[in-house]
C-alpha cells in the first residue's frame, strides 16, 4: 500500500524557497566546443557512414553493370533508372499510376487507424470487449491477409474498394494491436489521479488514456504504412489497369527491369517519407519519450 | 469535519480466496481546520484509509461523512497529493494544474485565473510552461500540490507528499507546506512514514499498527505555531523531543510485532 517506489534522482532545484532562475534538470554545463563539433559529434559521423554505404552501393551496381559483370537487361543500372524515372516523368505518364496508389494506400490505410484505434481502445480498456474480439483478431493475424484478395475481389468487384479492403485488412490489426499494447502501459496511477479528481470514463480515455498510447499509436502506424504499401502492390496484380503495382508486373512481364525498379523506388520513397514524418511527429506529440535522446 | 465510521477494508489475495485485512473497524474524527497525521509502518492502512476518505476505494464496511453526508465518490471538496506525484508528461506545469479544473468543467479565462494564482502559491509563477520531465522533484510535487489547491478543496488529503523527495528538500517543503497551511488553515490529513515530519507538522498524530490495520494511538501534538518562522527552535525543543520519542516507542512496539521488517 505504502510502500516507497524507486527513489528519484538527486533534486537540482535550488533549495531557496523561491527558485527564480533555477535551470532546468537538463541544463548542465556543456564543455567548450565549436557549432560545427558538436555537430559532427550529434550527426555529422553517422550521416557520413550512412551516405558512403549508399553510395558505395549504388556506385558497385553501376560499375558492374558498365563493365558488365551484370547485365543490365535483368539487374539494370541505377543510371538507367534515374533515366526511366526521368523520361516518365517529363511525359507525365508516371501519375496516373501514382495517383491510384496513392488513393487506395490513403484510404486503406485511413480506415485502418479510424477503426483499430477506437478498437484497440476498447479492447485494453474492456475485459469484456476483450475477451469477444480476441479470437478474431488472433486468428486474423496469424492468417496471411493476401489470401482473401480472392474473396475480397468477389465480394466487392475488381474496382477501387476490394483493393481499399485488402489494404485495411492487411494494416488495420497492427493499429489494433499496438494501440491495446499502448493503453496498458498507461501508468495506473495516472488514471486513479484523474479519478480523484472526478474525471469520468470519457475524460480518462480521451484526456489520460489516449496521450499516453499516442507513442505506441504511432509506432503501429509506422508498421502499418509498410503493411499498407505491399498490400497496394499486391492488390494491383490482379484486376487492375493503373497502379505502381500493376506498373511493376506489367514492366516485369516485359523485361523492363529499369521500370519495374522505377516502381519499387517510388514505393520506397513514399515508405520513408512517412515514416520520417511520423518519427518527426511523435517527437513533436510525445517529447518527454525523448527526454535521454536529446 | 470527517468522520470515519467502523471503516474495515479487506484486499483478495492473488488466489482469490483470502483477504489482507487492510483495516479493521476504525472510526475517529477529524475536526476542521486541523492540522492531522496518519503515521504507521508500511502495511498499517493509512494510505488505504486516506483514498478511502477521497473517496477512490469503496470500503468493505462502515462509511465516511463529511459534513454529514455520506461518502461515495471523489468531490472536489476533497483534494489529493500523491507520492510519486502523478503529473500528465504530456502536458506542462500549468496544463497540469489546469486539469482537474478542466475536468469539472471550468470555463477557460477562469481556468487560468486560478492556474496562476495557485502556481504563484507555490513560487513556480516562471515555471508554468515547463514539463515534469524539466523539473526538479521537489518542483513537480509543487505542481502536485498546485494542482491540488486549484480545485478549491476544504480538505487537502496528503499521501506521503514529500516521501519520493531527498532529505533537504524534504524540509524545505515542510516549511512551505506549514507555511501555506497558515494562511488559511484548510483540514489536512497527511499520511507520512516519518516520526519527525508528523509531530513537526500536526495538530494531531494517529498512529495506525499492523495486522489488521487499525488505529493504536491518537496524540495531540501542542506546539507552538507559527512552525515555520523559526523551525529550529521547535526541533529542538524540549516538548518536539518528548514527542517524538513517545511515538518512537509506541512505533518500535508496533514494528517489533511485525512477522518480518
């Protein structure tokens, strides 16, 4: 009942009764360094290892392809695809099939987080609710999603929605499963503080509950946007006439190497993309998980 | 005035057949604007007793009135103090200042009135827009207590508010708390481990024991006040050591009939 819990760090706030410019905790003096060391130290070291790996990468691709120890006709070349990309682009038949990716990943993926966060809300906060949904989505993730695109294309039809469906299906389970994982690590003496101040069910889910599981919501729809991409790619094999997906088989049928790779760069690019920004927003939403990083 | 009535509350084992019998049949009464310490070793109840008095556990029997009317839920008549503070990370000292007030449904501007009044109580007036993980202990159980006095209460109910603090600060708060008790002489129930901090800052001590919980001695503590003013002189005084060696004893009994410390 009473018993003491870890003790905390030595105070630092000035023992006079009124701290006027007491310092923050984390403002300890910094040794003496220039701007630029400090950011070689913070950054600069790891961002030159990283950068000299992808170029060494991209570099070896495109030297063995010019001496031919590759050939280009099945590995292409990275100068080849920059030209794919390059020549569709400038004629603008590169968007349509953006466009529909993009639609269908927006809208899977959309429903997926609208419905697994009030799900996976219910689920940690209700036994109840719990204990009936479990079975299902246990047995949902551990069967492979892919495999109802057959079922999904008979029961909603070859166009935009069995395509939508799949996506949701494929990412909506990790937005449930993460955030049930984010309302249980919610500190139960936050929710009994906010009970002894009278709050009620609602204002506990949306005022303690839910800013706390904002980091694990988050996290889930990182994995999510990566579940969401290779769900469009699937769904756009079959039954569609426009999409990065059907740009990629439709180029891999023809031996268009550069452009099935020009597919898989957009596709890459859009996954890190919102990846940085979802790490940049839970920085911005959740700065006190930060608090050793910084 | 708090009265506790025949107050007995019994916790289910992990195996969910026996009961901890975290109190048994406890009443006393707490009058108005005095100044009372629930002391005991760990296992006692008196922290049991005090969210019992908030109103956050329903007890097994007996019942709590205040001002007459039954207890059954948190009001804001009653305010609490936590330990380990308990502070939302997310929001800034102010915004968690500002929540219990937002939970009853205060309107904004009054809202900030009030924020500003009671963070300046407490001297963190320039530390409004920082986040717990920014401040010191002893600065976030300012908070805590800010937090507390915002809603207004007639009685501040303190559970171990200073126990998660080091020994210097520790003091510091208990001065400052003697002090802003002066200035308006609200109903306190404090909850403490500390011999020393509960004949410092009471009116009154009741010593709770062990298996089962209950109450094993209620002391009157007259000291002077002012406490705050001139601190040492009462430490040191002649009566403060009586007392706190009568306590030592009685508590030394209670501990020495613990099945293990």
């Amino acid at each position: 009942m009473s018993e003491r819990a870890a003790p905390t760090p030595i105070d630092q706030a000035p023992i006079d009764r009124a701290p006027t410019d007491a310092a923050p905790t984390d403002a300890a003096p910094k040794p003496p360094r220039s701007a630029l060391a400090r950011w070689w130290d913070r950054r600069g070291f790891v961002n030159c290892l990283r950068w000299g790996a992808i170029i060494a990468f991209l570099g070896a691709w495109e030297g063995s392809s010019l001496a031919g120890w590759l050939d280009p006709l099945f590995a292409s070349s990275p100068s080849l695809i920059v030209e794919k990309l390059w020549s569709m682009i400038a004629d603008g038949s590169i968007w349509p099939h953006v466009l529909a990716s993009a639609n269908i990943a927006a809208l899977g993926f959309g429903l997926s987080v609208l419905v697994g966060v009030p799900m996976g809300l219910a689920m940690g906060r209700s036994v109840a609710i719990r204990s009936t949904l479990e079975p299902f989505t246990t047995a949902l993730n551990a069967s492979p999603q892919v495999a109802f695109l057959p079922l999904l294309i008979i029961w909603l039809g070859i166009g935009i929605a069995s395509k939508v469906a799949l996506v949701f299906l494929g990412s909506f389970l990790i937005m449930v499963i993460n955030t049930e994982a984010g309302v249980a690590q919610v500190d139960r003496r936050l929710i009994e503080t906010a009970r002894s101040f009278m709050a009620n069910e609602r204002q506990i889910m949306l005022k303690v509950i839910l800013p706390s599981s904002l980091p694990y919501i988050i996290a889930g729809m990182r994995l999510g946007i990566g579940r969401t991409l290779v769900m469009v790619v699937v769904a756009e094999i079959y039954a569609a006439t426009k999409g990065l997906g059907y740009l990629i088989f439709q180029a891999g049928g023809l031996y268009d190497t550069a452009q099935v790779f020009v597919g898989v760069v957009i596709l890459a690019a859009a996954g890190i993309a919102l990846n940085s920004f979802l790490r940049w927003l839970e920085k911005r939403l959740a700065p006190w998980q930060h608090v050793q990083a910084d | 005035m708090i009265e506790v009535r025949g107050i007995s509350h019994g916790y289910l084992a992990a195996d969910g057949l026996s009961q901890f019998q975290a109190l048994k049949d406890v009443s006393l009464t707490i009058e108005n604007g005095t100044f009372v310490s629930f002391l005991g070793p760990s296992g006692c109840g008196k922290t049991t007793l005090l969210r019992i008095i908030n109103g956050l556990i329903k007890p097994t029997q007996g019942e709590i009135r205040i001002e007459g009317a039954r207890v059954d839920g948190p009001k804001p008549d009653r305010a609490m103090v936590f330990q380990e503070f308990n502070l939302l990370p997310w929001r800034t000292a102010r915004g968690n200042v500002e929540f219990p007030l937002e939970v009853q449904g205060v309107g904004k501007a009054e809202r900030d009135r009030v924020v500003s009044r009671v963070l300046a109580q407490v001297s963190l007036e320039k530390f409004g827009n920082f986040y717990p993980h920014q401040l010191s202990g002893g600065m976030k159980q300012r908070v805590g207590l800010a937090r507390a006095l915002g809603v207004g209460p007639a009685y501040l109910l303190m559970d171990e508010p200073f126990g998660a603090l080091d020994p210097q600060i520790r003091e510091m708060m208990q001065l400052e708390l003697m002090k802003l008790w002066d200035s308006d002489r609200k109903t306190v129930v404090f909850v403490t481990h500390s011999v020393d901090e509960a004949v410092f800052l009471s009116d009154r001590v009741i010593m709770f024991g062990t298996s089962p919980g209950r109450v094993v001695a209620d002391l009157a503590i007259d000291l002077p006040r002012p406490r705050w003013t001139d601190d040492e002189a009462i430490k040191t005084s002649a009566k403060f050591i009586q007392y706190r060696n009568d306590i030592w004893r009685l508590l030394k009994h209670q501990l020495s009939s613990m099945p293990a410390i």
